[in-house]
C-alpha cells in the first residue's frame, strides 16, 4: 500500500506567522432570535431506533447496488 502523507506540521516564517496573528480580527455574530427549546421534552424512544435501523437497512441496499 502506497500512503504519501503530508507532515501535520507546517513550516512558516517568523514574520509570516506574526503578521497573521496581530492582523487576524475575529468579527463574530450571536443569533438571538433562535429557539432551541421546541425539542428539549422529546424523549429518544424505541421508534426511533427503529427508523435508525430501516435508514441503515436502505442504506446498504444502495451502497451494494451501486458497488455491483
């Protein structure tokens, strides 16, 4: 088996890596206006395990026809 890796590490000069780091401005933006607790009371129950399970099953069946 062939693996041409590139090195997790990279190479950068001083400078290079200076002028990134004083000149990098962070502008971010808070959603406010969103609602997260429309979900929070539903309990993960049996049926969805089973949709879980029959999505994996016609899953399979499309990754095997294609693969033939």
């Amino acid at each position: 088996m062939n693996s041409n890796v590139m090195p997790s590490i990279v190479k950068m000069e001083q400078e290079v890596l200076e002028q990134l780091l004083s000149t990098a401005d962070v502008k971010e933006t808070i959603a406010t206006d969103v609602n997260f607790a429309k979900n929070q009371n539903r309990a993960f129950g049996i049926v969805d395990l089973w949709n879980i399970q029959r999505n994996m099953k016609s899953a399979r069946k499309i990754s095997k026809r294609n693969s033939l």
